[in-house]
C-alpha cells in the first residue's frame, strides 16, 4: 500500500516531512521547496562526498548516477568543494560535469575512469565564471634567439633555441626547429630572423615545411635588400590546417653566398605557434 503524506507538518521518523504547502524535506523537518533535501555536513579532505541523490540500475554491474558535493581540496570553506554530477560503475568513478571547484564559479568536465575516489578521473575542459576556457591550455610557444639547423644548400629549418613563454603543451622541439601538432586544427604561426655579412648577390627564399616538404611564399629577399651592410630581414606569418602529429617548420634557403650567419639576438629572432581554431 502507498504510504500518502498529510499536508498537516507530518514528519516521519524524523527524517520526512511535508508541509501544507505540498513542500517534502529529508532530512528536513522545515521544507521550503517541493523536495528539499538536507545532505549532511561536507568533510575537510579531499574525495570527501556527500551524497544528494542517486539513481541506480543494473546491468551485470551497478550503475550510478550520483549527485554529490564533492570535497576537491583539502579544507573547511566552500571554495574547495563543488557540486557534481557524475556516473559511477561499481567502485569506479567515470565521467562527471562539476559546478564550481576551484574557486573560480565555473563549470568543469572529467572524463575517463578512476578507481580511487572521485577526484582521480582527470578533469578535461573549465569554464570559469568569466566564460575563458582555462582548461586545457590552449597550445602556444614564443621562442626567439634564431639559429639554423643542417645548414644546406637546398634549405634548412631555422631553429628558435631560447623559450620565451608556453602554455599547454609545447609542440616545438628547438634542436630541429620542428613543432609537432598536439592535437588537428588550424595553427597560426609567425616568425622573424636576421641575417648577416650577406652578400651583395645573395638571395633569400623564405617559407616553411610540413612533414618535411617545403613551401615558399614567394617571399625573396636580397643582399642588397631592405637593410644594406650584408644584413637581410626576413618575417612570415601563415595560418595552416596541422593533423595531430604532423611537423610545421620555419624553413629557409639561401643561394650565392656560404659565407652567412643568423643574427643572433632577441629582437631579430623570435617565433609564436598557437591553436586558434
């Protein structure tokens, strides 16, 4: 037989209570909403939870989807712990969406698997209460200091060897002068070097190589170019479509003239990579 609530303050045990209003509480023996739940106190350490809800079903294991205030960091205040939403499968701990967190009023994503508390799935994307993705890092690298790598005469990458600044991961290798695509997308690149004690004859093609294969824009510089006393500017920018794993390259060739050398300084040699969609 249904057991039906009176409208009359009922409470049931101490544990349910429902009010003139139709309002039930668990836990609760003053509701204010149609279902108010109190949960309990939230622990101090990290993995601590405090189960709202949970729905169950099984299909050779027990599936969970839980909604927790999960405990991120250790601590008393409410900054470390956010509120959770997240499939369980026995004992493991599966993908979740998290409000909040990391003091920071966002929204979070986990997904994999872990088998040690909640917090071991790794979290994969943030929002946080400014709308930036924080989490992951978009790729950039700033490197500068040029220098050129397996000098030849039918071209060579030009090497940024000193790193400025990264974030997320760095695909750029400075002892090749090669970056390799993290992730596929459309990357931006831009690039600047110097050379020096050019010859008056001396010709510059600049471009940049995929896999290995290079491309010239039709940028040619001359030693009797922009800049006089043997030195020749050289400044490219492209935006190019890299699958994951292929190779981007700064590439450079140089004919009449095996007496030249790469400026070597800060200002004349500097290089970004950047995902930017």
């Amino acid at each position: 037989m249904p057991m039906i609530l009176g409208g009359d303050g009922t409470v049931i045990g101490g544990k349910i209570a429902a009010d003139a209003n139709g309002n039930i509480g668990v836990n609760n023996s003053s509701p204010v909403y149609r279902i108010d739940v109190n949960a309990g106190t939230q622990g101090t350490t990290a993995n601590s939870q405090v189960l709202m809800q949970r729905f169950y079903t099984s299909a050779g294991n027990s599936n969970y989807l839980e909604i927790t205030d999960t405990r991120v960091s250790s601590g008393s205040f409410w900054n470390g712990c956010g509120a959770r939403i997240q499939h369980k499968v026995d004992s493991d701990h599966q993908a979740y969406i998290q409000f909040n967190g990391g003091n920071d009023y966002g929204i979070a994503f986990g997904t994999g698997v872990g088998s040690s508390g909640p917090t071991s799935v790794p979290e994969r994307m943030r929002i946080d209460g400014s709308g930036r993705i924080t989490t992951p890092n978009q790729p950039f690298s700033a490197y500068y200091y040029a220098d050129p790598v397996n000098r030849t005469t039918t071209g060579f990458n030009v090497r940024f060897q000193t790193k400025r600044i990264s974030r997320g991961t760095d695909g750029y290798n400075s002892s090749t002068g090669a970056y390799t695509a993290p992730v596929s997308g459309v990357y931006g690149f831009t690039w600047a070097y110097l050379y020096a004690n050019m010859a008056s004859t001396a010709q510059v093609d600049d471009g940049y190589a995929i896999n290995g294969t290079a491309f010239y824009g039709g940028n040619r510089y001359t030693g009797s170019g922009y800049y006089g006393d043997g030195y020749i500017g050289v400044k490219g920018a492209v935006n190019v479509y890299l699958n994951q794993n292929d190779t981007f390259a700064v590439y450079s060739l140089v004919s009449n003239d095996a007496s030249y050398n790469l400026y070597q300084n800060d200002f004349w040699g500097y290089y970004t990579a950047a995902l930017i969609g």
